[in-house]
C-alpha cells in the first residue's frame, strides 16, 4: 500500500515545495529590468550634483576674495601675476577657507590676477565624463558652455 502511493508521486516531497527554475529565472529577469531603469538615474543625479558643488565651490571661493579684498585694501590675494592656486592658498593662510578647494576631475580654475576674478572651465580632454551643469540629464558641449558662464 505505502510502495504504490510513493509511485503516483515521485516528485512530491512530504510538507515543502522550493521554487521551480522557471520561477527563479522570472525573479532574476525582474530584477535585471528594475536595476537597468534605476542604475542610470543614479548616474543622471549623481552627475548634475557633481556639477552642483563645483559651481558651490566656485561661489564660495569667489565670497572669500571678495572678504579678502574688503580686508585687505583692495589687494589680489596671491599677489599680481599669481596663479588661482596661490590665491587660494592665501585665502587658507588667512582663515578665509579652511582647506584647499579642489577641483573635480575636468574642471579647471581660471584666475585673472588683474582683476582677482576667478573663473571655471571644463576640459573634457581631462575627463570626458562632463557633468550635467544644464539639467537636461547628458553632458555634452551645452554643459560645458554652461560651466564657462557660471
Ligand atoms: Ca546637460
């Protein structure tokens, strides 16, 4: 009686089913599907917030000099003739910035001693990974067009 029961089922097991293959593999490829919608939106957010702290930078470093120059007569910080590294290193040694503002990979400061205006470019020949300065979720040429006007 027990023998001719265990024949009628032979891939029963008593009390527990696992999944199938074919449920394993549906669960896979929903999962593949959801990971492929949201892996390039981090990547879209992740590159306009890079373009956004440097543009924050870019503003703090510039309110710096403005304060340094208010407290320094109207002087360039760095001297004439200094390149942006060395005024930013004057800003640090005065207590206008607490550390040396660095550039993201592909930016680059442009520093008009003259005038002590500072500017921001990007190089994609440094990096062609250009951030998403515009918003309309690539980096392209606009973005880098973008950056020249901040
Ligand atoms: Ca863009």
């Amino acid at each position: 009686m027990m023998k001719s029961m265990n024949y009628e089922n032979p891939g029963k097991r008593c009390g527990s089913r696992g999944f199938t293959l074919i449920e394993i593999l549906i669960v896979v490829v929903i999962l593949g599907i959801l990971a492929a919608i949201i892996i390039p939106q981090f990547a879209s957010a992740q590159s306009a917030a890079r373009a956004t702290a440097m543009r924050s930078q870019l503003g703090t470093v510039r309110s710096q000099i403005a304060a340094w120059q208010v407290q320094n007569g109207g002087q360039i910080p760095g001297g004439p003739g200094g390149t942006a590294d060395e005024a930013i290193d004057t800003l640090i040694a005065d207590g206008y910035l607490t550390r040396t503002v660095f550039v993201s990979p592909g930016f680059v400061w442009i520093w008009d001693s003259s005038r002590a205006e500072l500017e921001i470019e990007y190089d994609p020949s440094i990096d062609p990974s250009i951030p998403d300065a515009d918003g309309d979720g690539d980096g392209d040429a606009d973005d880098v067009a973008v950056i020249r006007t901040w």
